[in-house]
C-alpha cells in the first residue's frame, strides 16, 4: 500500500488555510505536517488569491528549504501567473475555482512523484508563452531553449570526449582565447563551478 504524502499547506489568509487543512487531513492519501515538521514534507500546497511578489517568495523559500515540489492554488489566473509560476519552480498550478479535495490530491500525489499538474488550458498558453520567448527573445540572439548557442553546445560536445582548449580550437577553426570565452560564458551564465560541471550539467539537462 502507497504511504500518504506528507504535506505542508500555506494560505495568505489563516481561513484558507484551515479550509484546506481540514479538507486534506480526512484523506489517506495525504498526511499533512505543520512548520515544525516542514522537513518531512514531500510537497506543500500554496493557496492564494492572486500570485503576488510575497507568494512569489514563499514559493522560492519552499524550494530553497526541504520542499522542492510544490503546487499552486490560485484564484486569478493569466498568462503572467503561468509564466511566474514555471519560473519560481512550481510542479502543479490550479485555479482555485473548481478546485475540489479529489483534484487538489490527485495534483498532489503526482507532483510529489515527480510529475506535472495543470489544467489543458493553461498548458496551451504556457507552451504559447514558449514559444514566443523562442521566437521574439531567444532565436535572434542565436540561443536555443535549452540555454546554448549550437557553438556552445559545439564546444561542450568536445570537451566533454576528453578535448582539451587547443584541441578544440583547432577543430573548430577558433582560436583559444574563443573557446575560453564560450566556456566562461556558459559557466557564468548557467551558474556553474567550471567547465567539468558545465559537461555534466548538459549531459544531465540533455543539452548534449
């Protein structure tokens, strides 16, 4: 039998808060944990109005902290709530309206295995929103989603079988001091410790 999942709720307002507290806790495929046992939780459940700059902090707090997978209850939502929320990491995102106990922890459940909740109408305007981010802001700066440049991606392909910075410059017709810059641009812009970390970090984001 599954083991409940372990859930941490927060609401802008204390009402909600117990309204959906109260709505989990009657269920066996949830156990919820208050803030002092913030550590055990496989997910927590925000609840909001609208998707301010607060909530917009405590959602990156949650991801920073213990809890990584998170799910979004909102009662406005657009474009930009869609947008904020993919950037601040949320795996679930669900209008407030219609959200019933059974939909809230079917969400649950499958964001703490790892997987996605959103309803198909907001899924079509997040891939909207993708692709004209590819479109409008990326492709004309030669980038593509995945964050490289294809001579980015180039390099780092090259590096990572065992090439060293004058081997690449040769095969590429650049000169060393090019292939350092690519390599201190990708590690600077994707946060990374070096070039090792910048292999690994394609090769696990499938980038390479």
């Amino acid at each position: 039998m599954q083991l409940p999942v372990a859930t941490y709720v927060y609401a802008d307002d204390p009402i909600s808060q117990a309204g959906v507290i109260s709505q989990l806790r009657g269920r066996p495929e949830i156990r919820v944990v208050d803030a002092a046992h913030l550590d055990d939780a496989a997910v927590a459940v925000v609840v909001a109005d609208v998707l301010t700059d607060d909530v917009v902090r405590v959602l990156r707090a949650l991801q920073r902290g213990s809890v990584p997978r998170t799910v979004l209850v909102a009662r406005v939502v657009d474009d930009s709530t869609v947008v904020t929320a993919a950037e601040a990491g949320v795996g679930g995102l669900l209008r407030r309206e219609g959200t019933t106990p059974d939909i809230l922890v079917r969400a649950l459940v499958r964001v703490a295995a790892g997987e996605g909740e959103i309803p198909p109408d907001l899924l079509g305007r997040l891939l909207g929103q993708v692709g004209r981010l590819q479109r409008q802001v990326l492709a004309p700066r030669g980038i593509a989603f995945s964050g490289l440049t294809p001579r980015e991606a180039e390099v780092l392909k090259l590096v990572a079988t065992g090439h060293d910075t004058a081997e690449i410059a040769g095969r590429l017709c650049y000169s060393q001091r090019t292939v350092k810059n690519i390599l201190h641009d990708v590690t600077t812009r994707l946060q990374l410790r070096n070039r090792s970390h910048a292999v690994a970090y394609a090769v696990r984001e499938g980038l390479i």
